[in-house]
C-alpha cells in the first residue's frame, strides 16, 4: 500500500490542507463534493490506512474518499442488483472488467478507482451518480 498522506490520528484533514496534497486532482474533489452535497460525511482515522472520509446517506456508505498524493480513491461496495445494472452501462465499459472481476464481501461487490486526471474523474463522476439515482 502507497504511504497516505494524512497520519496523524490528532488531526484529520481540512480543505486546505487536501487542496494542498491533491494538486490537480484538487478540483475534482470540488466537483464530488457538490455532486453528493446531499450525503453525509465523516471522517475516521485507521492505523493502517490514515484518515478517509465516509460519505453516507445516514445508515449506509454511498463510498469511502481515500486522500492519496497528487490524487484520492473512491472506494465503494457495489450491492448485487446494482453491479448487474452497472455492467449493463455503456457509459462505465471503462469499469466493466474490474466490475466483474470484483470480490464480493458481505456488504457488496468491492470496487476502488483512483482519480488522477479529468478521465478517471469522468468515470468516477459517472459512477457516483448512477450509484446515487439507483439509492434513490
């Protein structure tokens, strides 16, 4: 596992200081942030893996933002009739084979994505709406 930026189990990131680390990738993170404006968020620090921040509809995680440098990860369960849906997508065929390929865990299909230029961020932004339309 890469070495995450933010460690330091006292201090969990601010916008500034993740503005800072993503560069870039800094103004995808805007545009997640006003696409699930409408879900919670939460912060929480793990030894292991440094501060991620859960964004949830109160009860069940739409996904986990990873804090990485120069770039963050979406990471998400994927449930059963959601996976069948995404697959069926034309718009996510970039997601297609990891999709299918995922390991299945009690909570869903896992599936993580790294956005690091304005195509990832494409298919993140696809996902995470088509994800938020399917909860809805």
């Amino acid at each position: 596992m890469e070495e995450r930026p933010f460690t330091d189990p006292k201090s969990a990131p601010t916008l500034d200081a993740l503005h800072e680390t993503l560069g870039p990738a800094a103004a995808f993170l805007d545009e997640l942030l006003v696409q699930t404006a409408d879900f919670r968020r939460a912060w929480s620090h793990s030894k292991r893996g440094g501060w991620l921040d859960k964004v949830h509809d109160g009860k069940k995680a739409l996904f986990y933002l990873i804090p990485l440098h120069g770039s963050f990860r979406s990471s998400m369960a994927v449930r059963d009739a959601e996976r069948d849906t995404l697959l069926g997508e034309p718009a996510l065929a970039a997601l297609h084979d990891r999709l299918a390929e995922a390991k299945r865990y009690s909570e869903g299909w896992a599936l993580a994505v790294d956005v690091t230029d304005a195509a990832s961020w494409a298919v993140v932004r696809a996902l995470v709406g088509r994800l938020i339309a399917l909860r809805r």
